[in-house]
C-alpha cells in the first residue's frame, strides 16, 4: 500500500488525549465481554475518553451506533463490523466526516471497501487459517474420517463466512469426511444447543461437531449430554476461541480443540493509532497470531483465560 493512498485518509492530530469510539456488537458472550473490558482497561492506560456502545447483535443499531459517535466528535472509531455489507455506509460516513475508522476483530467485504483508502487497517486474526487448523487436527485425529455437523456463526458476518471456508476447504481434500449440515447458531451458546438439538434429530449419525465458536460448541455439549450422547467420545467437538469454558471442556475430555481467536485488542488498537498519528503508513491487516488449545497445552493456560 502506498502512502498516496493512505493520504486519502483522514489524518490524526497528535495529541495527549483523544476521545475514542468503541462500537461494540454485542455483549452475550465471554469473548465479547473480555474484548470490551480490553478496549476499557487501554482506555485508562493509552489516555482515551472512550465512546462505547453496544449494538445489542443488531447490525442497524450499530450503524446509527457509529454515527452519533460521529456526531460526538470523537477522533478515531474501533469497528468489529457486525456483518461484513450493513456497515460498510457508516465507515464510508466517519471517512467523509473526516473521522478514521480501524476495523478491529471482525473485516467488512473486501470487494467493496479497501484498507488504506476506506478505513485505515483490520487489526485480527486469519479466520481462514483458524478453521483449516480445526480441520486439520480433526483430519490427523480421526484419519480423514468423520460426519460432521457444523455450527456457523452470525450469517454475513466475516468469521463466520472465513472459518467455513477454511475449515470446509480442508475438508472437501478427504473423501470419507463429510459436511451432513451447516447451520448459523449466530455465535451464542443457546442457540448452538437449539440448532444442534434438531441436527441431532435429523442426523443421529454425527461423530464431529465443528463450531465457530466455543460458545456453540458448549451448547452443543448441552445439547448432545441431554440426547443421551457422550461428547468427546460418540461426538468429537472441535471450535475457535479458547474461551475458560471451553478450556475446561478439553480438561473434561468433552471438547478435542479449540482455536485461540484472541479477543485483547486494546493494547494493539493503541499502538497501531499512536502509529498512525505519528504519520506512518499502517499495513492493510495488522494481524494477530492464534494459539492452539487442546489436551496438551489446556492446563497450562485455564487461569489466564476468560
Ligand atoms: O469476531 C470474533 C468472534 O465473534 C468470536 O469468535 C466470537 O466468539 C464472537 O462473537
């Protein structure tokens, strides 16, 4: 990326304090929770008055969400798009009002808006690499065998759309895995149960369960333990996140693996605007590296996890 294109940009002052938006989705899960209490704690630490709101999982209400902290004056706006289309006009607003937008946590279609041109960067994780390392510790596990039942998260939104692909692409190389049903469980625990609960019902030959999330997976786990299934042994659950509870599923022997997708973006988030306030040209993804937690490694890392 060149810094022409960069320039296209709103600048940021430098400046001791700045008055900072942080747009939550929502707040129903562990690593929503951890994400915004990281954005909190940098808060203090980096000098921010931070602007938070919280969409309550509609993608509408972050929309107009962005664009009163637009109408506050803020400086700079944290974005984990919702969806990856529904917000793309209220990133293309905060530029025309002269308010840079990083993307932190989740991307928006990158066909139609560009890094380094329509916001500054995506601060995140590889959600295509995190489903093909599900996939493929599946894959070493079971010896390229299984009937799987995938559990999608929120329909559009980027993790969703790129742990499929990763993982199912990895998949598609074996001919004795097959992908009976995927269904979105909108990243939450209780609709990961509800959705697995009728799988379960139209599919009773399932051995693996993928989430993209380890909140599904749990409520998969719920949902298996009440149809009479023993997870971990009938049914394999593999996921992303590396969440507390999914952490002890693994210690449990009810959970294969989970994916670290690292929900701590505060410090980064600081960095990567002091950076851009200094005038340097910001990579188009400032990419976050994952762990790997299985029966390995779970012990080592319960206590630091949320
Ligand atoms: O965007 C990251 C995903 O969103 C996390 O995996 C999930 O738990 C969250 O809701």
């Amino acid at each position: 990326l060149s810094s022409a294109a960069m320039a296209d940009l709103p600048a940021l002052e430098k400046k001791d304090r700045y008055k900072v938006g942080f747009a939550q989705t929502e707040s129903n899960n562990p690593w929503r929770i951890a994400e915004t209490k990281s954005f909190k704690d940098t808060a203090a630490s980096c000098n921010w008055d931070l602007v938070y709101t919280d969409a309550a999982g509609s993608a509408a209400k972050q929309v107009s969400d962005v664009d009163s902290m637009i109408a506050q004056g803020v400086d700079v706006i944290f974005l984990p798009p919702r969806e990856e289309r529904p917000l793309l006009p209220a990133v293309l607003r905060a530029k025309a009002q002269g308010v840079p937008v990083f993307l932190v946590d989740r991307s928006v279609d990158e066909k139609v808006a560009k890094a380094g041109r329509d916001y500054v960067t995506f601060l995140g994780s590889n959600f295509i690499e995190q489903g093909a390392i599900a996939a493929n510790w599946l894959i070493e596990k079971t010896g390229g065998k299984g009937l799987i039942l995938e559990l999608e998260g929120t329909t559009g939104s980027s993790p969703a759309n790129d742990r499929r692909k990763g993982f199912d692409d990895e998949i598609a190389k074996h001919p004795d895995m097959k992908i009976l049903a995927s269904q979105s469980g909108d990243f939450a625990r209780d609709k990961g149960r509800k959705v697995t609960e009728t799988l379960l019902q139209t599919y009773p030959n399932a051995d693996v369960i993928y989430a993209h999330n380890d909140e599904m997976a749990i409520g998969a786990i719920q949902a298996l333990e009440a149809a009479g299934r023993v997870p971990g042994k009938d049914v394999l659950i593999v996921s992303v996140d590396g969440t507390r509870d999914a952490l002890q599923a693994i210690l449990d022997g009810k959970m294969g693996v989970t994916v670290e997708s690292s929900p701590f973006f505060g410090p980064l988030a600081c960095e990567t605007m002091k950076r851009y306030a200094n005038g340097e040209t910001i990579e188009p993804w400032v990419r976050v590296t994952d762990r790997v937690f299985t029966i390995e490694n779970a012990a080592k890392h319960i206590d630091e996890a949320y």
